[in-house]
C-alpha cells in the first residue's frame, strides 16, 4: 500500500477472540457495547441497524456523522470483528480495551490494527 | 500483524480517487451503486441504512448475511472510501472494478487491500 498524500479517513481495526459465546450472541449486547463506545469517544450517532442471526451471532452497524461502527460476532469461535471508520483522528482511542474488557471480560486476546484512509 | 490461524471474514478495501463530485454527492448514488455491487456479487441484504451530509458527502451501509458494505464519500476530495466485509471469500470479486467505473466513470484511480480476519 502507497502511503496517503491526504488523510481523510482513520480507520481503527480489532480482532477480539475469548470472547465468551453468551456475552456476543445476541444483537442487544452488541447495540449495548457499541452505544457504550460510541458514546465514550464523543462521536455523533445518525443512525443504527442491525441483525440477529439464528441460531447465534449478530451484526451491528452505527451510522456516525464521523463515519461508522461495525461489529459481527461469531460466539461459535468466541470472536468479534470491530470496525471504527472515522473522519477525525480519535485522541482518546486507549479507553476502547477498557469499555470491551467491561462488556466481554478480561481475559479477552485483543488484536489491533490501523490505516489511514484517503488519497 | 500475525498471521491468523483460522480466517472467519475477508475484508476487501478500496480507496478510490478520482470520481466525479456530482456522481458521489447524493446519497441515492451511494444506494444505486452499493445495491448493484452487492447484487452483482450475489450476496444476501439483511437490512439498509444511510446519512445524507450538508452541503455534500453521504453514508451508505448495507447489512449483509455475509456481514456488510459501506461506502462513504468526499465529494469535495472527489474521494470514495469503500468495504465490504464478507464471512466468505468472494471468488467474482474481479467484477468491482466494471461496476464502480458504470457508477462513477473510467477515469479512477481504485487502491486495493485485502485483509483476512479472524482468530
């Protein structure tokens, strides 16, 4: 990949396996979580869907004036897949290991990555 | 990043430079590509939803039974950020290319990465 000549777009990646199954299985913890973190990092919600899946497993997006949120689950695997795509850098991304840790504990393996998004 | 050992999502980027402002303002246009991309792929809509920006620039999410599309644009960058994140590998993903040149013309520059996700 090119480095960016223009920044438009921060994009904040999370790989999160140890979830525990019960705690991603439904759509309600995964709205509760990402209302949660939305709401930490001061960021403007426009709008919300989501998903349940049957048996097990859902789809969280938040439409942001920034950008969006994403998350899937697959508790089968005890992973959850986090997107944060955002116009504006996020000084205060730190509390993210914080706020996950208190919706799917602590004994979470939490990957992370970052790319600049733009021209 | 480390390797994973065991893929669960195929996440498809593209940075696209170059588009027209009037063709990526509005968006109805996000809509009518993102349907026609997700369509040409065959992949299943669980749910939509989208922002209109003032004066310009829009969000467009579609939820997929594969996980989601989203596509955001900077009219005034001429700049689309685009990702579709799939719980299967995508084998006519060649087809991209084709449909974001009818949306948005054949003068694009399309930046590509591809990123395996999972545990």
């Amino acid at each position: 990949m090119l480095p960016k000549t223009k920044s438009l777009g921060y994009h904040y990646i999370w790989d999160l396996s140890g979830c525990p199954s019960d705690s991603i299985s439904k759509l309600s913890s995964l709205k509760a979580f990402a209302n949660d973190l939305v709401s930490s990092l001061n960021l403007t919600v426009v709008g919300e869907s989501g998903n349940q899946f049957s048996p097990h497993g859902a789809t969280c997006v938040i439409l942001l004036a920034e950008s969006h949120l994403s998350v899937h689950s697959w508790p089968e695997e005890n992973y959850l897949a986090i997107d944060l795509f955002s116009c504006m850098k996020i000084e205060s991304i730190e509390v993210f290991d914080k706020i996950v840790q208190s919706h799917f504990g602590e004994s979470l393996k939490i990957e992370t990555q970052f790319l600049e998004r733009g021209l």
